[in-house]
C-alpha cells in the first residue's frame, strides 16, 4: 500500500471512531431522556389515578348519605301512614285515640 491510501484509510478510521463515540453519547443521553419521560409519565398516572380515587370516594359518601337520607324519610313517611291508618281505624269503630 502507498502512503495516500494509508492516510485514507486513517482519516476514514479516525472520523468513524470519531462519529462512533459521539451517536454513543447521543443513545447514552436519549436513553436517559426516556427513562426520565417514563417516570414522569408514571407518575402522572399514579396522581390522576389518586384523584380518580379521592373522587369516587366522594361520590361514594355522598351516594351513601343521600341513601340513608331517603331510607329515614320512607321510614318516617311509614310512620306518618301507619300512624293515620290506625287513627282512620279507630275512628271508624269509634274507639278513643
């Protein structure tokens, strides 16, 4: 081999090491920049998902509540109609309150 082809063959070998090390650089820190954006997103789904969480317990008390609310007024409207059917009753066969 000459000298013009064994420079060649340098030059060419020195720029590939060179842009060999600088895409390995570049895949160290995408690979970063990926882990980071996967944590974020994570913890973003954890958050929303707390939220979802607190948000539904809510509805939950409240559904419960209202429940309670309306069983106690179907309880006392019972009442109040057991109450006036034994009055109507008692009026009927003459009978003291």
């Amino acid at each position: 081999m000459n000298n013009k082809k064994i420079w060649g063959i340098l030059i060419a070998s020195a720029a590939f090491a060179t842009f060999n090390h600088a895409a390995n650089a570049q895949q160290g820190t995408t690979g970063q920049d990926i882990k980071h954006d996967a944590k974020a997103a994570g913890k973003g789904i954890g958050n929303g998902a707390r939220d979802i969480g607190h948000a539904t317990r809510h509805v939950a008390t409240s559904v419960g509540h209202g429940a309670k609310e309306a069983g106690i007024g179907i309880g006392h409207g019972a009442r109040d109609g057991w109450n006036a059917t034994r009055h109507a009753v008692k009026h009927v066969f003459h009978k003291g309150d």
